[in-house]
C-alpha cells in the first residue's frame, strides 16, 4: 500500500513538474529571470519523479536460476510476485507462480502456443477465480520442463475465463519434495 502511495505522489510530482513547466512557458508578464528558475525548477521536479517512478518504469521479470545441487531459485519480481519461464510441450510459457492455485492453469493464448487446439476442448469444469466463477477445460500435456526437471503426461486446466498470465500451480509445484520462501527467492527442490 505504502509503495502505491509513494508512486501516486511521484506521479503528482511529474505532473505539477510538467504544469509548472506550462506555466512558466507561457506567462509573458513573469520576469525572464523568475520564468527560467520556474523552468528548471521544474525540469528538477521532474527528474525527481522519474527517478522515483524507475522501478516501475523499467519493470522487467528475472528469470530463474539453476542451482549446484538441481534446486531451482526463482528471484521475486519487483511487483512482489515470482515468474518462471517453463517449457510446455518444448515451447516456453511464462507463469506466475501461484501457491493459491490448485491446478497447472494455462491461458487460452498459451494453450494454443502448445499446440492444444481449443476449439475441439470441451469446458465441462469450473473454478471460482478472484473474478468468480470461469469454465475450465481439463487435459494432459506431453511434457513440461523446469530447469533440468522434466515431467510427462502432466495434468493442466485450460481457464476458459480472461487470464493475464498462466499460473503455475499446486498439481505441478507438488512434484517437488520441498518448496521455500527465503527473503527474496522461491526454491523449489526435488
């Protein structure tokens, strides 16, 4: 909340830097010199904000990395959240990692990429979302890669809902014979 806050008030920073600047621009009657301090106090604020707004800016997802004894470390994102690329059926998907989830769950777009035809999938299940209750479709995929871990004939759902993004959920994490939390990384060990 304090972070959302914190984003909020650079982003009034940025546009009071911005107003300024207008204001300043465009006021014949202000004497040169007050208009060029306004300017660049301006120009100030507005580096302020972009710095404080950097992270969110340039948000990009680490990727995992394979540990000495096979353990799997997946950094946190700055969102707070942990991303994991997987390969499904040799195509690589990205996921949320989601404790919360029961299943493997798939996005229409990503079950397509893996070569899932989606038209012929009958939605016989549902699942009650954050969004409420979506269709889902069950199935199996050949074959799902983490790091040097591959698995075959693993169940999945297909959300037959709007998703942003596939989650990695508790049927495949529960492959693992251990799963941490440390700080900031999520491992996961076989």
């Amino acid at each position: 909340m304090s972070d959302t806050i914190a984003s909020f008030g650079y982003l009034v920073l940025l546009l009071l830097a911005m107003g300024g600047w207008w204001v300043a621009s465009n006021r014949p009657s202000v004497g040169k010199s007050l208009q060029m301090a306004l300017a660049w106090g301006m120009i100030f604020m507005g580096g302020m904000a972009i710095y404080g707004l950097w992270n969110d800016i340039s948000k990009t997802y680490p990727s995992q990395i394979i540990g000495n004894a096979g353990e799997i470390t997946i950094p946190r994102a700055p969102d707070g959240h942990y991303y994991v690329k997987v390969q499904i059926n040799g195509v690589d998907i990205s996921f949320l990692v989601d404790t919360g989830a029961s299943d493997l769950v798939l996005t229409r777009k990503d079950a397509e990429k893996v070569g899932i035809n989606i038209a012929t999938l009958p939605f016989l299940g549902s699942a009650n979302t954050a969004n409420g209750t979506v269709p889902i479709a069950y199935t199996r995929l050949a074959e799902v890669r983490l790091g040097s871990y591959m698995d075959r004939a693993v169940s999945a759902s297909i959300n037959g809902g709007e998703m942003v993004r596939s989650l990695l959920g508790m049927s495949y994490l529960g492959l693992f014979d251990r799963i941490e939390i440390l700080s900031d990384r999520l491992i996961l060990y076989r």
